[in-house]
C-alpha cells in the first residue's frame, strides 16, 4: 500500500556495484553488469553494462565495450 523511501532506494543502490580490475590482473572472457567497471589490469574480453565503463592509465580492455558512459585513459583494441 505504502512504499518506505529507504527500501527503494536500497534496492538502486544494490545495482549501482563498482567493479574492478586491479592493476596486474589479466582475465579472459565478457561481463555482463549493471553497475559501473573500472579496469586497470587487462580484459580480454567484452565488456556490456547499464553503467559506466573507466579504463585506468595502466588498463587494457582487447575487445567490445557497450556502456551508457566511459572515461577512457588506458587502450581499447
């Protein structure tokens, strides 16, 4: 009947997760988030999310990238 603010916005924060990619971490295959991503190690893969897309300095990412945003200071091949 009634909606608590407090749980709505809960439930948004759940699907606004960072992930990450340190520096020095290579992994082989694609991501599928909701969230944003911040690569500084190497994706050789693609990369498909609601959210934004960061490419550290240091990052790589060989393959597709589909996002609503991107900052992109390392490569995309």
């Amino acid at each position: 009947m009634f909606t608590n603010k407090n749980e709505v916005m809960k439930k948004e924060e759940t699907k606004a997760a960072v992930n990450m990619i340190g520096s020095g971490t290579v992994i082989t295959g694609d991501i599928y988030s909701k969230g944003d991503i911040r690569v500084d190690g190497t994706l050789k893969g693609s990369v498909i999310t609601e959210g934004k897309v960061v490419v550290g300095k240091e990052g790589v990412i060989e393959g597709d990238v589909e996002c609503s945003t991107a900052d992109i200071s390392g490569i995309i091949k």
